[in-house]
C-alpha cells in the first residue's frame, strides 16, 4: 500500500502545526484509522518508526484508533457495523447500503510540549 507516502505526509502535517503552536517535541500522536481507509496500522507504526527522528518528532509514541466500518440500509434504515465486508443489511438482506464511516484517516490529536 501506500503507507510510507501517507506517513510522510502526516508527519508534515504535525510539523506545520507543531511549529504553528510553538511545540517542539511530541511525545505522543493519536491516529483514527478507518477499517476501510486503505491503509494498515501495522504498516503506518512500521513506517512511523522507520521515518521518525530529530528533536520534533524522535520521541514521539503512535497510538492508533481502528474505527470499524458503519454503514446505513438503504431499504430499511437500519445502521450497522459491516464485518468481514459483507455489505449485507442483518434485517433485511438488502445489498444497497450506504458507507457512514470506515474511511477516516486523520490526526485526532497530539501531545508535546
Ligand atoms: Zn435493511
């Protein structure tokens, strides 16, 4: 996958608002990771130990949230959690589902001084 490229680029997004903030050393990065967001948390720990380093970010511990994937009934309403992507409604078999969250990729927060 692309889990280096989207490493790099959350570690510029921590800088530029580490720098904004007048932080120079975190300590710990909260990421939420969707279950469908394409990219695996054992991939982004693996790139995120292999790329950190300097002052800013060397010390810095990830911590990863999985979100499972949450999608709606299109037929009956129904809100569900989707497992083993199986897109199915549980009560009423309906395929036509819409994809509520699963996808996120983001920074929920950071610490640092
Ligand atoms: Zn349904």
């Amino acid at each position: 996958m692309h889990e280096l490229a989207l490493t790099q680029n959350l570690m510029e997004t921590l800088a530029a608002s580490a720098r904004q903030q007048g932080i120079s050393r975190i300590n710990l990065v909260h990421l939420v990771v969707g279950r469908m967001s394409g990219a695996l948390p054992g991939a982004l720990e693996f790139c995120f130990s292999a790329l950190k380093r300097g002052d800013l970010l060397g010390g810095a511990r990830l911590e990863i949230e999985e979100r499972e994937i949450q999608a709606q009934c299109q037929a009956c309403g129904k809100s569900f959690i989707v497992e083993d992507y199986c897109f199915l409604c549980p009560a009423c078999s309906a395929g036509e589902v819409k994809i509520v969250s699963g996808r996120e990729l983001y920074i929920d927060y950071y610490d640092g001084e």
